[in-house]
C-alpha cells in the first residue's frame, strides 16, 4: 500500500520522499513544496549578497584606515628621527 500526501487534508498518494524535509508529497504539493524552497533559496542568496557587500565595504573602510595609521606612523617616526 502506498503512503498518503502528508499535506492536511490531502488524500492523494505520495509520489515522492523529500530527501530533507522527509514528507511523502502528491505531486501537486510536490510543485508547491519546490515554490516555497525556491522562494526560500532566493531569499537567502538576497540575504547573503547584501551581507557580503557590508563585508567588502567594512573591510575596504578598514585597510584605508589601516594605511592611513601606517602612513602616520611613518611620519611620526621620521619626525622623531
């Protein structure tokens, strides 16, 4: 015997095992469960662009300032000399 779609209210039979949800799904749910993971994965690599370029542009803020304390060491070391 085949296992239902374990969407409430569903009484289709399962077609697929979601390899990491672990839901048996009918092949409608199937669709809706790949939207929502698509939707989802969309979203996270929105997130992760965002985050990156904060990343880049705090670490770009740090090795001017980075430059700009060597550049005073510099020349208050050759003031001192």
């Amino acid at each position: 015997m085949s296992q239902s779609c374990t969407t409430p209210q569903c009484e289709r039979a399962s077609q697929v095992l979601c390899d990491h949800c672990k839901q048996n799904l009918c092949g409608q749910h199937l669709n809706e469960h790949n939207n929502s993971i698509d939707f989802a994965t969309e979203k996270l690599d929105q997130q992760q662009e965002k985050i990156l370029y904060i990343i880049q542009s705090k670490m770009s803020k740090f090795v001017h300032e980075q430059e700009a304390a060597r550049d005073d060491i510099d020349t208050l070391t050759s003031t001192i000399h």
